[in-house]
C-alpha cells in the first residue's frame, strides 16, 4: 500500500494547489500514470473525498493524461461501473448527450457509419425537434442486412430522432471493378448525397478491426480483391473502410475499392468523433490516435487504461 503521507502530498498539489500533472510528475519523479493511480488510492482510503453536485461519469485524471500525449485529441473517459453493461449504458448516455449538445447549434450536417456503439448513441439521444439537422451516410452500406446497426437503416434512425432529414448512399461499401465504381459516381443518387456529405460539420464513428469484415459472408468471400496489396498482418484496425496500421497510415490507398468519399475529403471534416466500447480495440485506437484520424473520442477507463499500459507513447 503506498504512504499516506505521499498519497496526502500529491492530493494537495493536484486538488488544492492546481498544479498540472507534469509539475507533479517532475516534483515527485514519478510517471504521470501513477499520479492517477496514486489519485484515486486516496479517494478511496479517505483521504480526499470529493463531492459532486452534478451527475458526473468522467474521469477527468485519465483524460488529462490522455492528452498530455495525444494533443490533437480531445477525450472523454467514461467511469466503469459494476459491469460492462451498466458502463456501455453510461457511455452510451454521455456520447448522446455531447452530439445532442452539437446539434443544436446552428444548421447541421452530420455524417454517420455503422456499429452497435453508435446504434446504441442514437437509442439515447432526446427526442428534440431539430429540422435543420441533416444525417448522412458519406460511405455505401456495409451490407449487414441481419443487424439493427447497418449504415442506411443509422442514418433514419438518428433522423427519427430529431425530426430531421437524411440522405442515404444506394450502393454497396466496396465495389472490385474500377470501371463500374467510377462509372457510379456519375449517378445523380449519388451525387446528391456525397455533395451533401463534402459539407459535414462533423462526423461519428466507431474503429473495427480486420475480422469485423468476417462476419460479413460478402466481404469475407473477397477480401483479397477487397483490398489486394494490403499486408493483412500489417492492419491493426478499420476506419471509415479502410484498414490502417498501429502508426494511423491507411494500406490501401493505392488501390481504395470504397464508394464514398476520399480519405482526404474525410479527414477534412473539423470534428470527427469516435465512440469506443470495451478495450479489446486498444491497438485500432492506438493506431487512429497516432495517425490523427479522429479529433474527439469517448471511451470507457477500461480502454484509457489499456492504452496507457500497453502503448509506449514515443
């Protein structure tokens, strides 16, 4: 157990005296990471005690930290609960209540992808007349016909939610042929929704790994046409379709079988946030953080702390 006095010490510089983590971690010569560590040791022997007069899940120490070493992004740690569904329900709460807050400012374009994580954001989110709100999809379905959490069935969702519009893109996620992929941007279905989906004010969504593909029969069956000069070894995770490895680098950019918008035109949009469940995807978030693919993220304290524990952070 470490020592009262210690525990007491960093408790007043932190609480009381305002001085930020990397004072602390210099005063005592300690590593940021056990600052948190030594923070909530003293919550929980009684030696700080903390009173909230606001329903709060976050924490705050872990996000300081987070960003200490990934200054692009903004984070926010939901606190884990007794089990991982309550914590899913806190996560899902928090992450509706901080897109409900962005949409009502002004007119809104947002765009959409897929996943259970942000199926479960738009269950949440208040159900508040919001016309001027449009959602779109800026990639095709990801032809997860058999689930709730398909990218066309997301975007009318959300739209339900709020009363507002949105635009759906009417083909599939990849399309092997070159000829027949160019030739449907020349549709005027398409057309309507990308030029839509150039102008998002933000966009959510979540990061996957290669074998999120596998439950997909279609993807799975082609994988290698899918993405033909990508070391499958190399890919750590997928974002907005595409793989990527632990350095943020997409792999398939010399042979992109995506319908939807670039990879340039995506990482133009200014805020792009990513809702993560759990921790098993610590390696795709790693990854998406140090490639800058994301400006905003919402996570559990069970991934913050995988990243921290498992990343060097150079």
């Amino acid at each position: 157990m470490t020592d009262r006095a210690l525990l007491s010490q960093i408790s007043q510089d932190y609480y009381l005296n305002k001085l930020p983590f990397g004072d602390i971690s210099k005063k005592y010569n300690i590593s940021r990471y056990l600052i948190n560590k030594y923070l909530n040791e003293a919550v929980k022997n009684g030696i700080v005690k903390i009173e909230i007069t606001e329903n709060s899940h976050r924490n705050s120490q872990l996000e300081h930290i987070l960003q200490d070493k990934f200054s692009n992004v903004n984070f926010y740690v939901v606190q884990d609960d007794i089990n991982n569904i309550t914590t899913s329900t806190h996560l899902s709460n928090f992450a509706a209540e901080f897109v409900g807050e962005l949409l009502q400012t002004n007119n809104k374009v947002v765009g959409l992808t897929w996943g259970e994580t942000i199926y479960s954001m738009i269950d949440s989110l208040k159900s508040t007349p919001l016309e001027r709100v449009k959602f779109t999809q800026f990639l095709g379905e990801n032809m997860k016909y058999n689930s709730t959490a398909g990218s066309m069935r997301m975007v009318e969702r959300a739209a339900k939610k709020v009363s507002g519009e949105f635009l759906t893109l009417p083909a599939p996620l990849y399309i092997l042929n070159d000829i027949v992929r160019g030739g449907l941007y020349s549709e005027p279905s398409l057309q309507n929704t990308l030029a839509l989906a150039s102008h998002m004010d933000f966009l959510i969504t979540g990061v996957g790994t290669i074998r999120s593909l596998d439950s997909i029969p279609i993807w799975h069956n082609n994988l290698n046409g899918i993405f033909p000069s990508v070391n499958v070894k190399s890919v750590v995770g997928m974002i907005f379709g595409r793989p990527y490895d632990i350095n943020g680098r997409f792999l398939n950019q010399g042979d992109d079988k995506i319908v939807g918008l670039p990879v340039a035109q995506i990482l133009q949009v200014p805020k792009r946030i990513c809702l993560v469940r759990g921790k098993s995807k610590y390696q795709a978030v790693i990854g998406a953080l140090r490639g800058q693919l994301i400006t905003d993220i919402i996570l559990s304290e069970a991934m913050a702390y995988r990243i921290l524990n498992e990343h060097t952070l150079k």
